[in-house]
C-alpha cells in the first residue's frame, strides 16, 4: 500500500460543493487533495439553478462572468420550448416567473424588488436562476485546477484512522488498482446523503421518513399536447413538464421508491407520467433521469473530531424549492477559510466550532422549509385546502416577496457579537468612490477590513493580520454613515461601525475569528 503525506486536507467528493470547499481552502494557503469515485462530471440532471445567495458567494470570487455565460447558454436552450409551449414566436410570452414553492408559480411582476434585502445584493441579483448543477461542477473544476487543487477521479475512499495529530485516509481505485493510504490533518465528507464519511464517524443522522417518489428526466417524449404548462396539481401528484427540451417531473405519494440504484427506464417513467397527469404519453428514451424522495436528515453535528461534513453529507431533504446545492456552498464558503485558518496555525481549532453553531440552524430551517412544501402538496382535500390558501397568498405583492425572500437565501444571517444592523448579515456589495465594488476586494478569499473614513488608528487594528485580513482606505458617497466594515473571507459582516462612533473597535472581532495577530 502507497502512503503519500502531502496534504493539509482530504474531501470525500468533487460535486460542486467538493470542488468549491477545495477553492476556498486552496485561496486560505492549504494543499487540499479531492477524492471522487466518478471518472466524470456527472451529467444526470440534478438542481436546474442557483439562489441569489450563491450567486453573490461565487460573485465574490470573480467568477460572475462565467456564471452568466453558463445563465445565457441555459436561458436561449429554453427559448424555443416555451416560445412553442406559448404557441409559436407571435404567442404572448408566458409571465416572468421568480421561483415557485411547492409548485405555486410566484409571478415575478408581484416581487417588491425593492425591499431591503435585495438592496445590497450588487450585480449578482440577475444570475443563477439557469445555472445547472452539472455546468457548475465543470466550472467549479476549472476553478480549481487553476488554483492547484489536486483531484483524483476513479479513486473512492474505503475507511480512515483518526488520531490527534490527524487522519489515514485509505482510498481504493475503481479498476482495481492497488490501493492508497493518504496522511492528512483532516477529512471533509462531501460525499452525499449515502456519506461512508458520516457513517464511519458515528455522526448520528436523525429526521424524517419519506412519503414520495418523484423522478426528474430529461427524455424523448410524445403524447405531450394534453400536459398543462407549469406545475401542476392532480389527484394523484404533481407533476410539471419543461422549462428545457424534454424535461418531465413527475411526483407520487405513494411512499420511497423500493430501488434507488437501478437506472429510471422509459416503462417506469412512462408508468408514472401517466399515472399522475392523466395523459397517455409515451417515453420512447431517457437521456438523464433520477428518482428522489423526500427523505428529510440532518447529521446532529458537522465535525466529529477531525472529520467534518459539508453538503448533502450533513443534510437531506426533498429537492423542492432548489434549496440543496445552495444550502451546501454555503456550508463550503463557510468551513473553507476557518479550516484553512487552523490548517496554517493562525486561528484555534475551536474555531471550527463555529461551523456547526452557524451552519446548522440554517440547515435545520431548510430541512422544514421542504417538509412545509409536501403538506401543501399531498393530493388529499385537507392539503389541498392549505394550497388554495398558499396560492391566494402568494398571489401578492406580500407573499410573492416573502417567499423569494426565503428561496433567494438573502435573509441569511448569523448571530455573531455586536450590535450593529449589519453584523452577522451578508456585507452589502457597497460602489466605492473609485469605481470599484466591494466584492472586487474579496477575490483571494482573504478577510477585508475597509476603512471609510480615512482613519489611521482603524487602519492599525490590522497590524499582525497580513496575509489573512486586507485593509482598504476609501469612499463610499451612497453609505455616508458608515465609518468602517470587517467583512469575513466569506463575505459576511463580522463588524461594522457608523461614522457617529456606533462599534468603534474591530480588535475583538479580528480576535474572534482571527485569532491574537502575529508578534502578540
């Protein structure tokens, strides 16, 4: 058996939320090794978009160019479909959607855009909406080859021995090759609801048993004339056909499927199409398909010693909504820099302990934000009577923007220490006096202190940070009550202070997150 010593970090994975941990760690200065057993990208259709809070996460790295190349791709690929759908190119459009919860469509013309919590969200807000799963995993992977992360496909792992120094990773390759034991500090399980990692660190996984099968498909169907646009409701699921060529959902509440593992073929497809929608369309092949459940689990914490969990590894739930794949980047862009933090010896282990305190009720929020979704669309009369009463209320100006609020991730926020409106919340993309935005500071994933006041003795609270806190003196003529901002590597408002004096000193927070400067 080979033993190769070279990395800080091993993931379990290099789905997008693999990947991007792997970038966040690679920008924090640690040599991070990814693990995954698929040859490929996985090309089976999973999440069609992102929230607005991804978006702003992945606009702070500078990839907000790439995301919108992905965005316009998608967006004319489903041109054509709707266009034909609406009648041809003379049919009047459909109405601009803003998302839907539990399949009641939220008609973007009712959205308060602006209400303030969209108001900081910078370029961002108009990208994500068509981003694929799959067309973010391939960038995230250019992403990380440019930075240096090393991934090894066809190789899964098998175990790991954890003792207080670090973690044997023992990986075995797919074609059967000898297999390989890596020495890390630590092991990051990104590898799903099934996770050997969770599973291996005894990491209890408590929640809520499925009552669905649902399939997503991408086929070649006919039969389609009598299915309605949207989504819709029949007395026996849900069910809703497009916005993409070929794209069917179809959703039973008939209990988990019995087989997760075999492939969805055109009978079981077809079978159920029908069954729910009442029309007799025919599935002649299936390109990509997935059956998925409502099984809702949340792991009770997201570290157990040196083995953490990030993604669908922590926590499961039906995928309505879209809320999976943007609950875990969220779990990476927080675990990245405060790994990488303890990786260099800058910050405590305990700082890892913030992981789970924060990320953990946001998952918890998700996990019954899903469930809600299934009491509103069980085919039984009471449910259907809670739908028409959703349906009313999300048919206004209130409703709709509530509910984007929620599925857009811009409420998000942590408790952190201060009183300031904007501790603890997403730091708003603020356009300085030079032309710059905020986010075009955060790029190195390093933390930014930014003095708006031209204040020396602020400016000084940084000293011992170099290399882990950027400080930046400029003007911001649109917030001129605000005298300074700490923004964490991850974008988040650690401290911020109005020019009336309001939370004058950074020094506890930059020790907090931080850890003592350097020479202290």
């Amino acid at each position: 058996m080979n033993t190769d010593t070279n990395y800080d970090v091993v993931i379990a994975g290099a789905g997008p939320i693999g990947l991007l941990l792997a970038c966040e760690l690679r920008l924090g200065g640690a040599r991070v090794l990814v693990a995954e057993r698929l040859a490929k990208v996985d090309e089976t259709v999973k999440a069609g978009g992102i929230n607005t809070l991804t978006a702003v996460a992945l606009y702070r790295r500078g990839l907000l160019p790439a995301l919108t190349e992905v965005q316009v791709e998608t967006a004319n690929g489903m041109k054509e479909f709707l266009q034909a759908q609406s009648g041809g190119e003379g049919a009047a459009p459909p109405p601009k959607s803003a998302g839907h919860f539990a399949g009641i469509t939220l008609r973007a013309d009712l959205l308060d855009a602006s209400d303030p919590a969209f108001a900081d969200v910078g370029p961002p807000g108009e990208v994500g909406r068509f981003v694929p799963q799959a067309a973010l995993e391939r960038l995230l992977g250019r992403r990380a080859d440019e930075l240096g992360v090393e991934a090894r496909r066809q190789v899964e792992l098998t175990g790991y021995d954890a003792d207080d120094e670090g973690v044997t990773v023992h990986l075995a390759a797919t074609d059967g090759s000898a297999p390989q034991a890596v020495r890390a500090g630590w092991l990051v399980g990104c590898d799903g609801g099934r996770s050997l990692v969770r599973k291996l660190a005894g990491i209890e996984f408590p929640g809520t048993a499925p009552e669905i099968t649902g399939y997503q498909a991408i086929a070649d169907l006919t039969g389609t004339e009598g299915l309605s646009k949207g989504w819709n409701a029949t007395g026996t699921g849900m069910y809703t056909y497009g916005p993409m060529p070929g794209r069917m959902v179809s959703i039973e509440f008939d209990g988990p499927p019995a087989d997760r593992q075999s492939p969805v073929t055109a009978e079981e497809l077809q079978a159920s199409v029908r069954r729910v929608t009442g029309v007799d369309v025919t599935v002649h092949k299936v390109h990509s398909s997935t059956r998925f459940t409502d099984n809702c689990r949340q792991a009770d914490t997201y570290r157990a010693g040196r083995v953490l969990l990030a993604g669908d590894a922590a926590h499961v739930h039906s995928p309505f909504g879209g809320q999976g794949l943007n609950l875990g980047v969220g779990d990476a862009m927080n675990l990245g820099w405060k790994l990488a933090l303890v990786v260099r010896g800058r910050a405590p282990v305990e700082l890892l302990d913030s992981y789970t305190v924060e990320r953990h009720p946001i998952g918890a929020w998700v996990l019954d934000w899903t469930r809600a979704q299934i009491a509103v669309m069980r085919p039984e009369p009471h449910s259907r009577a809670l739908r028409s009463v959703v349906t009313d209320l999300a048919g206004t100006v209130d409703g709709t923007t509530y509910l984007v609020k929620r599925i857009s991730g811009v409420w998000q926020h942590y408790d952190l220490p201060g009183d300031h409106p904007l501790t603890g919340r997403g730091a708003p993309d603020l356009e300085l006096a030079d032309g710059t935005r905020l986010a075009d500071h955060l790029h190195n994933g390093r933390a930014l202190l930014l003095d708006l006041a031209d204040d020396p003795k602020l400016r000084a609270r940084a000293d011992g940070y170099e290399g882990v806190v950027d400080v930046l003196t400029a003007s911001c003529p649109g917030r001129p009550e605000l005298a300074g901002l700490l923004v964490r590597p991850d974008g988040f408002t650690a401290w911020a202070a109005d020019t009336d004096g309001t939370e004058g000193d950074p020094s506890d927070a930059l020790r907090l997150w931080f850890g003592a400067p350097a020479g202290a």
